[in-house]
C-alpha cells in the first residue's frame, strides 16, 4: 500500500512533466492541426538552455532559501523564452511555407526540424547524458505516510498553475480570442481583421515557453537529461494530449497526469523495459477507439 | 427504381432534410430544385452514404441502401458527381476515367501483379471504353492533359465521363450546369439527352430553372429542408409555394 | 568501383525514364542489369565494395517497399522498420542455433514476406480509416513497440543481444559463407523482382486505386473502390517488401539485434523516398542510392580527410542532420523529389498543346 502511493506520487509528478509538455501539442493542434513533431526536442533544448543559465548563475548545486526562488525564477524564464524564441523561427522557418500543402508535408518536415534540432543538441551537448544541478533542497515531506518531496509539491503545482493561467489567458485576452477563432476557420478570422501569422507565432511561443519550463523541470527532476531525451518524452507528451482530447487545455493535462501515472505503475509492476511499450500501445487503441480523446468531441467529416 | 421515404437530417441544430420523400422512376429524367442551403446537396450525400438518415428510408432496386458504406452503394450502380468538382487533379483525364471502371474490372492483385494475358486484355477493352467515354463527352483530344489544367467546364464533362465509367444504372448529377455558360448550358443539356437516351436513368440537381425546365420529367422543389412541390415541371413551376420559396431569387421563367 | 556501379545506375535510371523509344529504353536497361549482375562475376569490384552495395541494395529494397505506401497509396508509414525487424526476427529465429530450426534461407523469404504483411494486415485493420497524421501517428508508435518487445521477450529473441551465428543461406549445396558476392547477386535479384512488381501494381487497377485514394478519398469511394480494402493491399505489400529484406538483411549479418530496428531506421528510408520523389519508382532508387552512399562511403571518407587536415569536425554524427535537412529542404522547395517524373514534364508539355487547340 505504502508502495502504491509512493508511485501514484511519482506518477503525479511525472504526469505534471507530460502535462506542461502536451500543452504545446494541443495548443498548436488545435491552431494548425499540426503534429509539431520538434515539440520533445524544443523540450529538450530546454533543459540544456536552463543548464546554461544556472551555469551562468554559477549555480551547481542545492541552492536555500530566497536564493532559490531567484535563481529558479531567472532559470524558468531564460530557458522559457528562449524556447519562445526557438519555437517561434521553427514555425517561421519551416512551417508557415507549407500551411496550405496538406497534412502529411508538414508533418514530414516537422519529422525533419526533429532530427536536426536533436543533431545540433548532439554537438553542442555531446552524445551522452549531461549531469543537472539538484537545485531543489531534497527535503521530504511525510504526508500520512507517503513522502513527498519538494521538487514534486512544484512540479505539479507548477503544471496545474499553467494550466489555469492558460485557460484564463485562451478565454479571457484579446489574444486567447484571436487564437480560437483562427483555429475555427482562418478565413473568418481575417475577415474579422485577425492578424493570422501573429497569432499562430505567438501560439507557438506560447507552446514552446511551456516545454522550455518542462525542460527545467525534468532536468531539475531527474538530476541528467540527454539530446535524445524528447524523443520519447515528446511522444510520451502527445500520447498524453490525444489520449485527454487534441486542441482541449483541460484534456492535455488530465492525460499528462494520466500518462504519468500509468507509465510509473507500468514500471512498477511490468518492469521498466515495459513502460514504453504500455503507453505506446495506450496511444494507439486511443486513437483507434476514441480519436477524440477523454474530453474531445468527435468531428464530422466535411464534404 | 430509386425511393427515399420519409427522410431527415440535421447538424446540430439545422434541419438540413425534413421528412422527404422523393422517387425516380427506371429510365427517367428526374430533377431536385430548391433555393441555396435547401438541402439538395445533402440528399444526394445521404443516397450515395455520406452520412445516414435520422429517419426515413431509402431504397434502390428494392435494396435498402441507407446507411451503408459509399463505396457498396457505388458497386450496386449509383454514380455522381459533386457540386464542387471532385477529379483527381493529378492525374490525366484519360486515368481519371480508368479509374472509374474500378468496379467494373475483375482482375485481382495477383493478376495486375504477373499481367496475366485476361489482365492485359481487359486493361486493352478498359482503354477503349475510357476513349469512347473522352469521346462522348468531346475531350478526346485532351486524354493526356492533367485534369487540373483543364478548363472549367472540360472539367465538368470529365467528371461525368468518370462517373459514366462505371456504368452505373443511377446517375447523380449536383449542379452540372454551375458556372457554365448559357452556350456550354445547352451543350451539357444535349449530353444529358444523349446520356439519356442509352437507358440510362438521370436525377440532377440545378438552380437555373430554364435547364431543368427543358430537361426534366419529373421535379422534386426543397426550400428549408422540405419538400414544397412535386410533379411534372409544368405543374411545379405554377404551385404557389414554389413561386413564393423563389420569390426574390430566381423567378421561374 | 563502388562508384562505377552506383553512379552508373544513378544516371541510367535518371535518364533511362527520358527515353521515350521503348525499345532504347529496354536496351539501356538490360545493359545496366547485365553490367550489375556479370560485372562482380567478373571479378570488377572488391569484396567491400560488393558489401556495400548488397547493403544498399538492401536499402532500394526498403524504400520500393515503403513507396507502395507512402509514394503509392499516400498512407505515411514511420515505423516502416518494425516490418524489417519482423522479417530479420523470422530469419533468426528459425535458421539459428536459437531452437534448433533450421529452415532454408530461399523458404524463409516467403515465411518473413508473408510474417510482415500478416503484421501489416493486423496493424492496419484498425488503424487505416485514421486520419493520415493519426495514421503516421500509430504506425511510428507500433515501430518503437516492436523492437522493444524483441528486446524484452529475451527468452526467446536474445534480448538486447539479440541471435548471432544464424544460418549462412546455401544454393545446391554451396553455402554462401561470409563472401559479399552471393549476397549481392540475391539483393539484386530481389530488386529486379521489386522493380517490376511495383511498375505492373502501379500501372493497373489497383495502382489507380491508390492514386484515388492519394488524391481524394472521398472521390474515390464513390467509384466503388473500397478504400479500407486498397489500404489494406499497400500496407501489406509495403510490409512484405520489408519482411524480405529483413530475411536478406539478417542472413547477410548473421546476426539480428533489436537496436537495427530503431526510428531512425524508418526515418532513412523515409528520407530516401523524398530525396528521390515519392510515387517515383526511378527517383526511389536513386534516392536510396544517394543516401547510402552519402552514408557509408562520403562520410566516413570526408571525416578521415577532416582529420588529415587536423580540422576539429567529426562528421561521422552527421546522419541525423542530413536526414532531417532532406525532410525540410525537399518539403519546402521540392516537394515532387531530385527527379521528377518524366510522366509529369510530358503530361505539362501536352496541356500547352491541348490549351492551344
Ligand atoms: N456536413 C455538414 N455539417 C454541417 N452543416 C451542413 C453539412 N452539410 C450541409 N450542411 C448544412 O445543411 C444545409 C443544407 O445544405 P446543402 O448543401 O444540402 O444545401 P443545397 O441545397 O445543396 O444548397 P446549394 O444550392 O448552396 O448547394 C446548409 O445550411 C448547410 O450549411
Ligand atoms: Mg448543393
């Protein structure tokens, strides 16, 4: 029992990862109905850039006290905008060109800005797993029996903190506005004098910001991260988003804790080796039996 | 030989059909008419398995079809073409017709694999009749030209020799006449007749009333979803609901 | 030699489509098949380079499997890897010390074809009325599964470690050893076979079909094509393609592990396919060609020139970069491929004519 819970806790906290991750998935699925395939590796380059900050800071190690908070603070919105930023030249770059080619195009190509973001990582970070600082005091709390750390009481309140904002920030702001009418039909929202290309950089700053905070989190998390790191996190990521609705905020998170729980109960009890096979094949009978996901609706074909 | 009974549709909370009823008689040419959104369109797609009836029933032959899958309303011989043209783009008009005798070739993935001496001649007899067809329809000359860089109306007659590979016992035509040319009009008119004239059975939709006036047997008139009028053209074009339902738009002539 | 060989086929097949008198064209043809098959018997090439070759031939034959589904029937297949892993496992498993089976290599070829187009049939039942970015979705999902389930059901796939010391194949009694050269002659075979079963497929009814289904689905099941079916068809067939090149592969390296299998692998064929242009059986081979040899001959060669000149670069990493920047590249300002197709250029040329009339 005490087992249980000690892994229902893990899985949380991995859920959070997932979650902040499958947010950007949703989000730029829901705009352009594109597999954002470089999304993981936008993720992984988070980590690295959050390294390179807190080397910066000269941070190696548990950091107390207000310290912490500052140098945390700093971290998160250096490497979040500095995925922004990657997100956004990705988009420009690469997808805008093919906005209008299908579907199957662009996800090629995405496949492609994948590989090559994960080469440049290679280069720059090496072929093996880099060390990351134990930022976080490594304190545990007992909570009737069951300890919780630190790091896992911010993981997830940072994840559903997001969440919230995010919702606030899709149905309350001009932006969010401008956002969800683009993603019901773009020419509308011309008409409406909704600037198109603004709108969807912007979602795709958004989107990678929060895989750029996943990254300092997992990196903080995990103590390591590689340049092959987002690979399976990305999938693992976007498993989590069709399996809570593709395009729903509130989906993405329900199946990023989900996806989490699961794969830390599938450790648990199948051995780690099985893990990925379990949310693999989750991902595919979710798509089979219900492409909507938890909390999508199912959309009729157009003819 | 086609009987829809009693059929509705909605999407969310437009009706798009209500309660409509409609036959076609073997060897006739049939015509649905109606103001813009009326719901033509979607009748088709429900004959043809876009989608099936709320209620209602519809038949072919004596054969239920609602509901079932498109492609097995096709091998049963109903054709169509599509108010928003639907050709392959890339492919040639000669290969866009190939493509329509689908259903009415046997060889199967074996013999197209080995070209087995049947699977050549039936590919040679498919060729002819892809020719005959390009004839027909006055393209014979463009059987290499892609479909794409066809012109507007070359396109229009393609689409109906692609439906006319097939041979189907049914043929479904959605606005044919749309964008065309009061000349082309009377050349797609004059093919109909032709068509006709083989046996074959016609229901086209159309908004332009002199086309269907001059075409049609028998019109079926949907405004909002339901059936206004039915009968002979002369009838329907006097029936005070259906000048009312066109009051504005298109007066019949 | 090895680029006599490639570069010779690389022009042929590029130019050999230009050709518009039937009978040149056939003869150009044969002269390069005979060219490739005598040649080695001839003794024109070293043992390393027909090695390099039969891998690559390995390679033509992957991507003309993969461009039946994705060229062909415009189904996006990434885990197309799987489908050779399931063809190298069967070799292995039953022409090794493993269990003690030892079926004959030529057998085998149609157990892994057939094996791989059963998995294809069970993958793709469910699976090919999804979406075609839900469809590309699934597939790369069922790729990272298998290799893991090879890896982890070590009982009886060797685990990590996979089967080594597999049966070497044997015609009339001789046994191919460890020399390139039979392995060369075999790939080249099955390339030939490969060639004209995807010309005739492409070309026929059911080829059409798939053109339908590719340029618009809808369309096509109002022709009476029963689309779930014509997916079905490619699926297997691109799968059998790889199951026979797992046979070969695995026979060839005598051994079988599940790290071959990996994305990557499914995402180099997938660059060979685009490189060359997809539904392009010609530029398919080329692009498999160019790839290979970028691979296993321009790399390695440029890393030792870099380090001769003491330059600081180690290019041998390089595979993923020049992978994706295909993808990107040729999506972006070449969609049709390196080579498009001839059908295409005469196709444009005679709807200026027919404009004109
Ligand atoms: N797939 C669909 N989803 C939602 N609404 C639909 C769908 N198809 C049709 N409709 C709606 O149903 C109504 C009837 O449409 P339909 O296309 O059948 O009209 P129509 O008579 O063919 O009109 P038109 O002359 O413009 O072609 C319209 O209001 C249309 O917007
Ligand atoms: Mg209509």
């Amino acid at each position: 029992m005490h087992e249980f819970f000690a892994q229902l806790v893990n899985g949380i906290a991995l859920g959070g990862i997932y979650a902040l991750i499958a947010l950007g998935y949703t989000m730029v699925y829901g705009i352009i109905e594109l597999i954002n395939f470089a999304h993981g590796d936008v993720y992984t380059l988070g980590s690295f850039f959050s390294l390179t900050i807190l080397g910066a800071l000269g941070v190696s190690g548990e950091v107390r006290g207000p310290l912490l908070i500052v140098d945390v603070g700093v971290t998160i919105i250096g490497a979040a905008m500095l995925c922004g930023i990657v997100g956004i030249l990705i988009e420009r770059l690469a997808y805008r060109r093919l906005r209008f080619a299908g579907r199957l195009a662009p996800l090629i190509t995405a496949i492609g800005v994948s590989f090559i973001l994960e080469n440049v990582m290679q280069v720059w970070r090496g072929p093996s797993p880099v060390a990351f600082p134990a930022v976080f005091p490594t304190h545990i709390y007992n909570v009737g029996g069951v300890g919780i750390s630190l790091l896992q009481l911010a993981v997830v309140t940072l994840a559903i903190g997001t969440m919230l904002l995010l919702e606030f920030f899709v149905h309350h702001t001009r932006f969010g506005q401008a956002m969800r009418a683009t993603a019901q039909d773009r020419e509308a929202a011309t008409l409406m004098g909704i600037d198109i290309n603004r709108t969807i950089a912007l979602t795709f700053f958004v989107g990678s910001a929060l895989a750029g905070l996943a990254g300092f989190v997992s990196g903080a998390y995990y103590q390591s991260t590689w340049f092959f790191n987002g690979f399976g996190a990305g999938l693992k990521a976007f498993t989590a988003a069709v399996l809570g609705g593709i395009g729903n905020l509130a989906g993405a998170m329900l199946g990023g804790f989900l996806i989490g729980i699961i794969e830390s109960f599938a450790t648990w009890k199948l051995g780690g080796q099985w893990s990925n096979v379990t949310v693999f094949t989750i991902l595919v009978l979710t798509l089979v039996f219900r492409p909507a996901g938890l909390l999508g609706e199912v959309t009729p074909e157009k003819v | 030989m086609l009987q829809v009974e009693g059929v509705s549709r909605s999407f969310g909370k437009l009706v798009a059909l209500h309660d409509v009823s409609l036959r076609v008689d073997a060897g006739s040419i049939a015509g649905v008419i109606g103001p813009n959104g009326a719901g033509k369109s979607t009748l088709f797609n429900l004959i043809t398995g876009l989608g099936r009836p709320e209620s209602g029933t519809i038949r072919f032959s004596g054969k239920r079809i609602d509901g079932r899958p498109t492609y097995w309303i096709a091998c049963l011989g109903i054709a169509r073409t599509f108010q928003n043209l639907r050709l392959f783009p890339h492919a040639t008009a000669l290969e866009n017709i190939l493509t329509g005798e689908h259903v009415r070739l046997r060889s199967n993935l074996l013999e197209d694999l080995v070209r087995t001496p049947g699977q050549r001649r039936e590919e040679e007899q498919a060729r002819a009749r892809a020719f005959e067809l390009l004839h027909l329809v006055g393209l014979r000359r463009a059987a290499n030209v892609r479909a794409a860089a066809l012109s507007y109306g070359d396109q229009r007659r393609l689409e109906i020799a692609r439906a006319l590979a097939s041979r189907p016992r049914l043929l479904l035509l959605d606005e044919p006449a749309a964008g065309m040319n009061p000349v082309e009009k009377d050349g797609l008119a004059e093919l109909v007749r032709t068509i006709h004239r083989t046996g074959m059975t016609v229901l086209l939709i159309e908004h332009d009333m002199r086309f269907v006036m001059g075409l049609c047997e028998h019109l079926t008139v949907l405004d909002y979803g339901e059936r206004i009028a039915d009968g002979v053209p002369q009838a329907v074009r006097e029936n005070p609901r259906v000048i009312e339902a066109y009051l504005g738009s298109e007066l019949p002539a | 030699m090895i680029f006599v060989y490639i570069g010779s086929t690389i022009l042929v097949a590029a130019f050999g489509q230009r050709i518009h008198v039937p009978v040149a064209r056939i003869a150009v043809y044969v002269g390069l098949a005979l060219l490739l098959s005598v040649g080695p018997v001839l003794g024109l090439g070293s043992d390393a380079t027909l090695n390099t070759l039969a891998d690559a031939g390995i390679f033509v034959l992957l991507a003309l499997g993969l461009n039946i589904v994705v060229g062909f029937a415009g189904l996006l297949d990434l885990g197309y890897a799987a489908f050779f892993a399931i063809g190298a496992y069967t070799y292995a498993m039953l022409a090794s010390p493993q269990f003690g089976v030892h079926l004959p290599f030529w057998v085998l070829l149609f157990v892994g074809a057939a094996l791989a187009g059963a998995f294809g049939i069970i993958l793709g039942s469910p699976t090919l009325r999804l979406r075609g970015d839900y469809l590309a979705i699934v597939t790369l999902g069922f790729g990272e599964i298998v290799p893991q389930v090879f890896q982890n059901l070590t009982r009886f796939t060797g685990g990590p470690n996979g089967i080594a010391a597999l049966d070497f194949p044997s015609l009339f009694g001789r046994s191919f050893g460890t020399a390139a050269f039979p392995y060369y002659e075999v790939t080249l075979g099955l390339i030939g076979v490969a060639l004209v079963t995807a010309r005739n497929l492409r070309s026929s009814r059911i080829g059409r079909a798939w053109m339908a289904i590719r340029e618009d689905e809808l369309a096509a099941r109002h022709l009476g094509i029963n689309t779930t079916r014509m997916k079905l068809a490619a699926f297997a067939i691109g799968a059998a393609f790889a199951g026979v090149g797992g046979v070969v592969y695995a026979a060839k390296l005598s051994l079988v592990s599940p790290d071959l299998f990996q994305f990557q692998v499914s995402i180099l064929v997938l660059s060979m396919l685009v490189l060359g242009g997809m539904g392009n059986i010609a530029g398919v081979v080329i692009g498999s060609l160019v790839l290979t040899l970028v691979n296993q001959v321009i790399l390695p060669q440029s890393n030792v020139l870099a380090q001769a000149a003491h330059l600081p670069v180690n290019l041998s990493n390089a595979h993923f970069f020049i992978y994706g920047g295909i993808l990107v590249a040729i999506m972006l300002f070449r969609p049709e491929g390196l080579l498009p197709s001839a059908q295409r250029q005469a196709e444009l040329h005679e709807s200026v004519q027919a404009d004109g009339v």
